[in-house]
C-alpha cells in the first residue's frame, strides 16, 4: 500500500481513485489512517461524507484526480471577509469545545476536539448573514471534562463580551453537559442581562454528512443577534429536520436523547422560541421573558466545587452520603425516587448532615413533575431531618443553584431561603398537562 501512495505521489487531503485488479474503482479523499487500520487499507472519504477503507494488493493502482477545494473539511478554509459581507451586529463566539468543535482523530479513530472558535466560525460563511462574527476559544476539550471553574471563566468572558457592545454571546459547547453550564451562566446573570447568551453545540461532529453544527450555530448567532429576549437560553434542532431550532431556557433544559438531533427538551416548562435560520425568522412561544435593552449587566460569578450530585438507588446509598460527609463535600443534591424519596438509612444520613450545616437538595429521577415531600410518612421525615425539596427543578440546574449559592453563603438557613427563591425562572408554581406530553418539542 505505501508503494502505490508513493508512486501516485499521493498524500492526505488528496483526491485519489483506487482501482482494483478486478474493475471495481473508488473514488474519495484520501484520508491519514488511524493506529488500528489493516496495514494494507486505503482509507477514503466518498463524497456523500463517509469513509470507507480499500484493501490494496499487487495489480491495483491509485491515481491522484485533484485536491481539496477551500472550505472542505481538512482544507485550508477562507477568511470570513471574504465570503459573505456581514450586517452591522455584532456576535461574539466562545469556544467550550465539545463535539460542535471536533473532527474524527484519524489516528485512533475516535472523536476528538481540534477546532477553535474562529475556524468552526470560518466553516460556516451562512453565520455573516445575521452578524459579523468574532470569536475566542477558551478550552478545547469534550464537555465531560467541563468544570465550576470553567464556568467562572465563560460567565467572565461573556460579561466582558458584552460590556464591550456586542449584540449577543454564542457559546460553543459539549452537549452532554450544557444544561448545567446553561443553568450556572443563568443563576450568574439572573440580576441583569442587557442582550442574549446563547449555548450550542451539535450531537455529530462537523466532518459528518449529517452533522447539525452548522444549524446549530447559525440559528444560535440568529438568536443572538436578533432575538427580542434577553436570557441565557440554549438552542438546539426542534426536530429531526432542518426546520427550526427551539430556544430552552438555560435553567430549564436537559438533554433527552443520547444521539438524537433534537435530543434536548424543556422541562416542566415551554421553550422560548422556535428559531428559523433559513428564514432568518425568531417566533417567540411565550411572552414572560425578559426584553432586549431591559437591564444593565449584573454578573455575580463564583461557583462552589464541592457539590454532589447523587441518584437515589436500591443499594447502600446512605453509607454513599456518608463518605461525602466524610470527604468533607459542602452541599449534596439527590435525585430521589418519585415525589423526591430517599430511603430510611438515608434519612439519618440528612440528619447528619444537617446537624454538620451540609445542605441536602432533593431532587425527581422522574425528570417532569415536582418534589412533593408532604404527601407520604418518608417525605415528611426527610423535611425532618432538614431535606431541601427542589419543587420542579432540573437536577442540573439545582446542582448548579447550590453551588452558587454556596460560593456566597454556607449558613444553612441563607442556603434553604435562596434556594427556595425563584431567581431565573427554574421554578414554576402549576404545571399545564401539555408541559408532559407535548407535540413538536413546544
């Protein structure tokens, strides 16, 4: 195989064909082989997006047919001025990394994050029908990774971002853990925010055919740029298509899907908009939302680490809230069972807790619904014991609300009266049936 590529003075990024001693001929990009090829496999992107690999023998040949045009993923791309002359707004991307940042490692096969803010920005000439775009990375890694610290570094750029003028902030993330960047960003802007914060990320990376990052991020920078709200807001495919994105509240989001385009849902609770970027079209779905230009900025950054967030099971899950005492964690949140259950050997566990100032959120594995802990004999013993219900919250914004709160008070009695205060929506009184089984995401 290598004799044939050096004979065709082939190299990666080429477009080759390979034809085979038998008649058959493929024709693709050739692409760099990862670690655990055959070591006779040519290894080629087709054009419909998909890399196939050729087995290459005695009587095959490769011929090189041209090179990869600009803007091909893994070619040199063009500079955003010249392609598209942008509107007057401006729109600032942030860099988180995460799958809408990545491209397959041909090396190992695997997904791995290797573009920057301003390259995924210079892919996607559609973005400059809605803004001129500027854009920084902050990190570079996939969204598991994500820390409370690097909250505290995107609520700082966002806020520096804006203070500076622009229309909106887009923030390019990893989707497995956005709702809980979405509902830190918003607990850390709930006192003011003048114009959007927007969170996107895409569930396939930009070098698959049927990758959503390109909608994603032009229905982000749309919203961004145009929408009348105010909010941190997530913005995600509303359907399977590539219709229109749905604009969730920050604080009110989950992932639903592991795989899914429009894997993310609003709980509890309606979306803000559907967002149209072939249109250039924002809808809003409800009118409780707080306006463009309606407050100055109020950033209160700061977020306490040493938060868990624990799921009620069958087994030994007091001695698991134990060893978290034991290991000196400030705040605990527990996804109980039901109305927000957790089991008699816990229960003593939250006593414990609550005599060391250790503040207790329980949360709903059922995800839709409300902790409700006056209904059964075991909910009354947790309130007891010094439980915090967290009425209908995601647990992801509750985990990200108590380690806000707790980066400012650790007095038990502050932390249970600012968890129970509504401060950016994450809480409602009644619920709609609709809210459950609803139809088309909204």
């Amino acid at each position: 195989m290598a004799r044939l590529l050096s004979k065709a003075g082939a190299k990666p990024g080429d477009i080759v064909e390979v034809r085979r001693g038998d008649g058959s001929v493929f024709k693709g990009v050739l692409m760099p082989k990862h670690e655990t090829s055959h070591p006779d496999t040519v290894v080629i992107k087709l054009d419909n997006g998909y890399n196939i690999g050729v087995l290459v023998g005695e009587g095959d040949d490769i011929v090189v047919k041209g090179s990869l045009k600009p803007g091909t993923p893994g070619a040199p791309v063009p500079l955003l001025e010249e392609a598209i002359k942008p509107p007057g707004e401006k729109v600032f991307i942030i860099g988180a990394g995460g799958t809408i940042a990545s491209r397959v490692d041909y090396e190992t096969g695997a997904v791995k994050p290797y573009l920057d803010a301003s390259e995924l920005a210079s892919t996607i000439p559609e973005l400059q029908r809605y803004a001129s775009i500027e854009a920084e990375q902050l990190f570079s890694i996939l969204s598991e990774d994500m820390k409370p610290r690097m909250w505290e570094a995107i609520v700082d750029k966002a806020a520096r971002v804006l203070e500076a003028g622009y229309e909106g902030v887009v923030v390019a993330h990893g989707t497995d853990t956005m709702a809980f960047t979405a509902s830190a960003l918003s607990f850390a802007f709930h006192r003011g925010l003048p114009r959007p914060v927007i969170l996107t990320g895409s569930q396939r990376s930009s070098d698959r055919p049927s990758s959503d990052a390109a909608f994603n991020l032009t229905a982000s920078v749309l919203a961004a740029s145009r929408a009348p709200f105010a909010e941190v807001a997530v913005v995600m495919h509303g359907e399977t298509g590539d219709t229109y994105a749905l604009a969730h509240r920050g604080v009110r989001v989950k992932k639903m899907h592991s795989s899914r385009r429009d894997a993310f849902q609003s709980v509890n609770d309606r979306p803000l908009a559907r967002i149209y970027p072939f249109e250039g079209r924002v809808e809003m779905l409800r009118g409780d939302y707080r306006r463009r230009g309606e407050s100055d900025l109020q950033a209160e950054n700061g977020f306490e680490e040493r938060v868990a967030l624990v799921k009620h099971f069958p087994g030994l899950i007091g001695e698991v809230l134990d060893a978290l005492l034991d290991r000196g964690f400030r705040g605990i949140v527990v996804e109980g069972t039901g109305f927000g259950h957790v089991s008699s050997d816990a229960v003593k566990v939250l006593e414990r807790a609550r005599d060391e100032g250790v503040p207790v959120v329980v949360t709903t594995q059922t995800i839709f619904g409300r902790v409700n802990l006056n209904v059964y004999s075991t909910g009354r013993k947790m309130l007891a014991a010094g439980a915090i219900p967290a009425g209908d919250m995601t647990s992801e914004a509750a985990y990200a609300k108590l380690s806000w709160i707790l980066a400012r008070t650790q007095d038990l009695s502050e932390v249970r009266e600012l968890f129970h205060r509504n401060l950016a929506g994450e809480l409602s009184e009644r619920h709609i049936l609709r809210l459950y089984r609803h139809v088309g995401g909204v």
